[in-house]
C-alpha cells in the first residue's frame, strides 16, 4: 500500500467520523451532499428543535462544521426555502418559517407518491411495498 493511499483513506474515515457525530451524515451515500443536509435541518425543525422564527446557523458556520464547501450549505439552505421550511433574509440569515400547526406532515409523502405514481408505479405495487415495510 502508499501513503496517499492511506493517507486518503484515512481523511475520509474521520471526516465521515466528524459528520456522523453531529448529524449522523455520512456524506457517502448515494444523495447529494446538499440534499443530506437540507434533509437533516428539516427533521431538526419538524422535531423542534428549531421553533418559527429561531436563525439557523450561518452558512459559513454550518460550513466549518460539517467540513464542507460553504457554497453545498447555501444550496441546501435554498433548498430549505423552496421547500417552505425557512425564509432568508438578506444581511441578516436564515430563518424558521415552518409553523407545525398550520403545516400538513403529509405533503412530502402525497408528493413522493405522486412522483412514484407519474414514474408508471400502481397505487397497488406501492401499497405492497408498504405492506412489505411494515413487516420489516
């Protein structure tokens, strides 16, 4: 074996270390980067903690802690906002914009199906697949 071969192993060993302490990312599955991290903040603000109106982390924050490049935090904060879940503002961050109440949990997964079933899935091919879930 070489040293950069080590070497490298090694770096990606302890920066998947480092990411799945704080945010049980491992940043080598098949999902973008970016959309791991929008993910993580979104189950962070559906599970509260991060309530209407609280400042995320900036992004440079975000950035240095996951050891990532700061423009992947900024594409998956705009993604955070597309998908209504926070609001920025300029000169001054990111912030919650998800009211739990007035927010229906559904929609991701009515938009999921809708997706499966515009790909030529059947509704009854995707409620085997459930059926098959649920006795995992």
């Amino acid at each position: 074996m070489n040293f950069a071969y080590l070497t490298k192993n090694f770096f990606l060993t302890c920066l998947n270390t480092v990411n799945t302490i704080n945010t049980d990312m491992t940043f080598f599955g098949k999902e973008p980067i970016y959309i791991q991290i929008a993910n993580y903040y979104k189950k962070l603000i559906i599970a509260g903690a991060y309530h209407y109106q609280d400042m995320l982390p900036s992004v440079r924050e975000v950035a240095l802690e996951l050891i990532v490049n700061p423009n992947t935090v900024q594409r998956a904060f705009s993604k955070l906002e597309e998908d209504g879940f926070v609001i920025a503002i300029p000169k001054k961050g990111y912030f919650v914009a998800y009211e739990s109440k007035s927010v229906d949990r559904n929609v991701p997964i009515r938009k999921a199906l809708e997706s499966l079933i515009e790909q030529g899935y059947s509704l009854k091919e995707i409620k085997s697949v459930v059926k098959e879930m649920e006795e995992e």
